[in-house]
C-alpha cells in the first residue's frame, strides 16, 4: 500500500532534496505535495523538478481548520518538517496524532526551543565549547522540540571547528539519518 508524505519546508530544501533522492526508487512513498510558509524558498524549484504539487501558505491558512481539511485529502501517512520554521499548531498534532516528525540540529534537550534554528544553534554550541553536536529526529508535540526522541546521531567538535563547520557535519548527518527514521515509521 503507497504510503502518502507530506513535506514541510521554509528554506532552500537540502533534506528534502536527500529525502526525495533516497526514496526515488520505493514505489510504497509518495509525496504527493510540499508545504512552504515562504514564496521565495528553494524548495518550491525542488518540487517543481520532480513533479511535486507546492502549498504556499501563510499564517492565518495555517492556524485555521481549512488547513486540516486540505491535509485530510491527501491522506498522508506521515507529516515530515524538514526546516520548516513555524510551530505546529495544537489541533494538526491532535488530528495526526504521532504522524509528525521533525529534524534538529542539535542533541535536544539542549539548544531547543524557540528561536533555536539553522545557525543559531550551531553558533550557541560553539559558543558553549561543546565536545559534541549532532542531530534529534523527533516526534512533534505542543512545545517546541520536547516530543519523543526517535534518533539522535552525534558528531564530534574539534577545536578548529566553525559555526559553518559544524553546520555542515550536522547537515551531512541530517541527510543520512532523516530519510531513514521515516522508512522505519513507514515500514518500507
């Protein structure tokens, strides 16, 4: 049975690309559109090259039932945020109960919550002199990252390492593991 996903992203779309790439050949996924809050986001070019339906929503849709009537046509299996900045309004967690996930930058607890996104995270860790970063895939709950942890995968700090340099560790992790944690909810 083809397993419908639905992608949430703001930015330019690195984890959806490696999503996308790694699940090309499984007939059991589809991805039948992405969500973006953001017009000018790279990931809008993305679904366009591999023939995937864009959402562009704004805030108000967002926060509003027609949003979850939207959604329920798709029927999806699973809601992936792969950066995607805004929180997850209480009645889509309620409605897809343990069907979302989300990827972080860091080993929560630590450098979670609001705010704590991108390069604010990587920037922090450093400025705190960390041995270790690493990623947390995780369930979405009410709160910003603080749902049930499925994965986390560590890398080391060397001395030498840069916000940019970390960034970029963490991110080679993210495009590894993420596609991975959803196979398993997904079971293809």
């Amino acid at each position: 049975m083809v397993k419908n996903v639905i992608l949430f992203a703001s930015g330019n779309g690195s984890n959806v690309a490696a999503i996308l790439s790694h699940c090309k050949n499984i007939s059991d996924i589809h991805f039948p559109v992405i969500v973006t809050n953001n017009p000018k986001a790279g990931v809008i070019q993305l679904a366009k090259e591999n023939g995937i339906d864009v959402l562009l929503i704004n805030k108000a849709i967002f926060d509003s039932a027609v949003f979850l009537d939207t959604l329920e046509r798709y029927q999806p299996s699973l809601l992936v945020l792969a950066g995607f900045l805004w929180r997850v309004p209480a009645y889509l967690i309620e409605a897809f109960p343990k069907q979302i996930i989300n990827i972080h930058p860091a080993l929560l607890p630590k450098y979670g919550g609001k705010g704590m996104y991108g390069h604010h995270v990587h920037e922090a860790v450093i400025a705190n002199a960390e041995k270790q970063s690493g990623i947390t895939i995780h369930m979405v709950n009410k709160e910003y990252d603080e749902g049930t942890i499925l994965l986390q995968k560590k890398v080391d700090i060397t001395p030498t390492d840069t916000a940019q340099t970390l960034a970029s560790k963490v991110l080679a992790l993210e495009h590894e593991w993420y596609v991975q944690v959803i196979r398993n909810l997904l079971q293809v």
